[in-house]
C-alpha cells in the first residue's frame, strides 16, 4: 500500500520529546502533551504490549503521547473542564506515525494472530475489524489532531467505567451501544461534554476517539517516529 507524504525539509527532535519540522505546507511543532497540558496524564498504550495487538507497535519508540500544538490546547480547555470536579483526562494515544497505521492493517489482515481476541474484539471477526470502522489505512491520528482518551479520578487514580475498556472493538463501544447502565451513559456524556466543549468532535463507532473540529493538517499524513 502506497501513502504519499509532504516532502520533509528540516526536523528537529527536541530535549523535551517534542519535535519540530518544515515541510511544504510551512512550519508543523508537534509536542508531548503530558507536558504541554497541565494535569493531563499518559499511558501510551502503543508503545507497549498492553493493546489489542499485544505488542508495541513500530514508530513508538518512546512512552509518551504526541500531538499538534493546536490538538494541545484543546486538550487544555478539556482539561480544565474536568478537573473542576476532581478529575483528569488520561490519553492513550495521539499522534500516531503512518508506519504504525499501515502495520495495523497488515495485522488485521493476518487471520492466524489472534493474541488479545478474547480482551479486545471476542464478538467482532478479525476480518471485519477494517470493513466496521476500528482499523483504517488512513487514520486522523497520523494528522497529529486526533485522540483517544478517558477520565481519570485524580483522588483514587480509578478510570471512569465507561461500559467498555478502551479499543474494546464492539458495537457496546459507540455512542450508539444499548444496554448500557445509567453510571456508563453519565460517564461517558461527561468525557463527551468536556470534549466538544473544547472544540472536538466524537466517532460514532469508539467513545474514546475525538478529532479537533479546526484540524491543523486535515490532509497531511505524518510519519516521523514518537521519540
């Protein structure tokens, strides 16, 4: 599969994990957003084992949580909507290299790996993972202004229950599951409100995904490793 890429000029990896480049549409500063959002916390899940794929996946050769400036600061005003009564948000993944994207989609179209079925997709086949939405060859995540994110009580360090764990792939998961309890809906209106609040806008098919409303590259897809 064939992916076209602005032409990179200059990158600059920066002491903080940030890193900053020119390409042929101007200036792009992409930022550890653990860093740039106060309060915010990350638990990369794609630099590790802990995901549906059960491995860390390639270009994450770092455990932190990138993204554009611009995704950071509304991520800030989500932020301080949640953290008014006591809560944070937790990202799970932010920008994500078209490397990572393109290996997802050779994973989903390998019938024999089935490590993590039973704790991530146990009602969805492997080969309608793709046709339902969960895995796409073209992800806002390699853009820099997309999310995947929870909320987390900052006093017991609990995750909010929101029906289903995160990248749980399952119609139970989108914002038109049934059968949900009262506590899951208010849990997962309340990540909800803060988000378009602050200028995002939710997937239909994950509660956990958000895209900026104002992407700052809407058609650029981004390659450089998280490091």
């Amino acid at each position: 599969m064939n992916f076209l890429y602005p032409i990179v000029m200059i990158i600059l990896f920066l002491s903080s994990g940030s890193f900053a480049f020119a390409n042929q549409d101007g200036a792009v500063q992409f930022v550890d957003l653990e860093k740039a959002v106060p309060g915010l916390q990350c638990d990369a899940r794609y630099a590790g084992n802990n995901n549906f794929t059960g491995k860390p996946l390639p270009g994450y050769e770092r455990s932190i949580c990138m993204g554009s400036e611009e995704l950071a600061q509304g991520l800030i005003l989500a932020q301080r909507h949640v953290e008014q009564y006591g809560f944070a948000l937790i990202v799970y993944d932010a920008y994500r290299p078209q490397r990572a994207v393109n290996h997802l989609v050779r994973w989903a179209k390998d019938a024999l790996d089935v490590l993590e079925k039973q704790n991530y997709y146990p009602d969805v086949p492997k080969t309608k993972l793709i046709p339902e939405g969960y895995i796409a060859p073209r992800s806002g995540h390699s853009r820099g202004g997309t999310v995947d994110l929870s909320i987390i009580d900052v006093n017991t360090g609990e995750i909010l229950d929101m029906g289903t764990p995160y990248d749980f792939f399952s119609p139970q998961s989108g914002l038109a599951a049934k059968n949900l309890s009262i506590s899951h809906r208010a849990n997962r209106a309340f990540l909800s409100a803060a988000m378009q609040a602050a200028g995002f806008l939710p997937y239909d098919v994950e509660w956990w995904h958000f895209r900026l409303a104002d992407e700052p590259w809407p058609t650029t897809y981004f390659d450089m490793p998280v490091k």
